[in-house]
C-alpha cells in the first residue's frame, strides 16, 4: 500500500490553470519519487505535473508541456552517462556490498556527467541541472553535448581536468583585481571571464556565450599560460 501523501499546499498548473495536488506517484510513471504533483483535471486529459521530493516539497516549479517533454528527453540521453557506468568497472563486491559498490560509481559518475554537460555549455554546475533549465533552446543544446557522450568520454575527460588542474597554481586574493577583464580558470568548471569582484564572490561570464555566474574566490585557479614564475 502506497503511503499517503503529506498535505501541502497546491500549486497552479502550467497548462490549465487549475490546482496541482500532491499525490502517491501512479504506478505507471517511471519515477523513484513517491509523490507527485498532478492537475485536479487529469481527468479530463490535461497532462500537468510536478515531481516532489520525499517530503512533499517540489523539485523546482511547475513548467508547461513543451518543456517537460523537453526535459524528458534531456534525461533520457543524460541518465544513461551514470546509471550505465557500473558496468565500465570491474566491481568485485557481491550482495549487498555489490549494490552500495554500484550506487558510488554511479553517484560519482553523474556529479562528472553533469560537470561535463556545463562545461561544455558554459554554465556553472549548479544551474547546469535539468530541472533548472527553463528554456528550450538550452535543453536542446544539453541533449546533443549529452547523446554524443558516454561514460567513458565523460571519466576521460574528468581525468584529464583534474590532472591538468593538479598542475595549477592557485590565484592570491590580492592578484585577482589585475586579472579583470581576463580569463581565469576556476576549479572543476573550465576557463571563465572575470568581470569583477565584490568580497570573496568572483563575477565570470563564459568566454564562447554571455552565460553569466559566480565563484568563491578560493576557486580560481591561473591558466596554464599565465602561470607564475616559479623563479624566486
């Protein structure tokens, strides 16, 4: 027996209008969640819904149809990247140590996969996330980075990131303001503009779109052209 639904307060349906209710997810979705938002006219055919965490709370804000499905389709080319990466190892464990082996794989396998979609967009990882993306034309852009990857390009190319990274210099608090205006690298994110600085929050915008984003200053890191002498 599916557990009852917390009581939350509704949410307005993208498509109609009409209030989206916190429900036991139908068994027909294919969704680990247990609860979801659905239309009170679901009924009548309107295809409204919001997917909820485990506490009741919803996973972002409702959307309209067209992006759903867009998101639908991002997930599909995108899941693949982590859920399959278990079996590019060779996992030793059996039983229950098999599985918990199988959920660290694919948890560390999706933070690359979506670090790997945001560097490629240019976006910071945290708005790289499907569920924040609103808009077609970025959905669309994360769905082809993602189909022409696989799980071994995406830990490839984690590896050769942190390799290189491992060969950087970190950037004093005190030589950034002359870096304005110039590319600097940021940990685990690429290569971004810096526009300027407020305290220890660091202003970039990519340097191939007008994506915007902020970093801690403590992530910058020197390119590898604009290495420090190591000469005393």
């Amino acid at each position: 027996m599916k557990p009852a639904a917390p009581t939350m307060p509704a949410l307005k349906c993208p498509d109609c209008g009409a209030p989206m209710r916190l429900q036991p997810t139908p068994s027909t979705f294919k969704t680990p969640n247990p609860f979801t938002y659905l239309c009170d006219r679901r009924a009548a055919g309107c295809g409204g819904l919001m997917s909820a965490h485990p506490d009741g709370t919803p996973q972002g804000a409702p959307v309209a149809a067209d992006l759903r499905r867009a998101r639908r389709m991002a997930h599909q080319v995108f899941d693949r990247l982590w859920q399959t990466a278990p079996h590019h190892y060779q996992v030793a464990e059996t039983g229950a140590a098999r599985v918990v082996a199988f959920k660290r794989i694919q948890d560390a396998a999706r933070n690359r996969a979506y670090a790997y979609v945001a560097a490629h967009l240019g976006m910071s990882r945290d708005a790289c996330h499907i569920g924040k993306i609103t808009d077609i034309e970025t959905l669309r852009a994360f769905y082809g980075i993602a189909r022409r990857a696989t799980p071994l390009t995406v830990r490839d190319w984690w590896k050769k990131l942190q390799a290189e990274e491992a060969t950087l210099k970190p950037i004093p608090a005190d030589a950034l303001p002359a870096l304005v205006g110039h590319p600097i690298r940021l940990k685990g994110a690429g290569t971004w503009v810096l526009v300027r600085i407020k305290g220890d929050t660091l202003f970039l915008h990519s340097p191939t779109n007008n994506r915007k984003r902020m970093a801690c200053a403590n992530q910058a890191l020197y390119p590898r052209a604009a290495q420090p002498s190591e000469a005393p």
